[in-house]
C-alpha cells in the first residue's frame, strides 16, 4: 500500500518562504489527483489550500492564490508546495491528500508557523 509523508514545515517569519514535499512510498504520484490541505490552530476542518490533477491541471484558494504553487516535476513519487509571502494567517498544519478513484490517503502533516 503506498504511503505518503509530508516534510518541510517550519517556523518561518511573515514574508518569508517554505517548500513543502509530499513524497510516497510503495508507489508512484503519476495518477494521484494530490491535494494539500491546512488546518488551523483550533480549527474544527481541513480547508484545500492547493491541488493538482494526474494532467497537472492547478487550483487555489483564494487566501493563497499568487503566494503559492503546486508543482509536481519530473520526479515521479514527490508533489512540492512552494509558499512565499508567509503570512500568520498561514500558520497550520498542513496535510497531504491522494485521490485515484476509490482510494484516499492522507500523510500525518507537517507543522508550519508563521510567526516573528
């Protein structure tokens, strides 16, 4: 069964950058439609920050639209989140999600603070 980890959080000072990596084993992402959601410090709810399709069709919230981008390159088992202009708003956890048909996998998330 493939497995999908998430890495590149941080603490990170408003206006600065991170690159997210959601990377999976026992698999490849080629056919993953990949998403990557956010929840708040207290948050009840995941919200989609970012996606990208098996065609590489992209979209985006619109709290993040023009600061972020998903990208999935050549490298066949790794999508990457690159978030610039943090904001404290920004600050969550942020997850990875994998969708093919009927299958669904979230990573365990990765912390990201924005914060002077």
């Amino acid at each position: 069964q493939a497995h999908f980890v998430e890495s590149g959080g941080g603490l990170v000072q408003p206006g600065g950058s991170l690159r997210l990596s959601c990377t999976v084993s026992g698999g490849t992402l080629d056919h993953y439609t990949i998403g990557w959601f956010r929840q708040a410090p207290g948050g009840e709810r995941r919200e989609l920050v970012a996606r990208i399709t098996s065609g590489n069709a992209t979209n985006y919230a619109d709290s993040v639209n023009g600061r972020f981008t998903i990208s999935r390159p050549n490298a066949k088992n790794t999508v990457f989140l690159q978030m610039n202009s943090l904001k404290p708003e920004d600050t969550a956890v942020y997850y990875c999600n994998a969708l093919l048909g009927p299958l669904n996998f979230w990573g365990q998330g990765t912390q990201v603070s924005v914060s002077s």
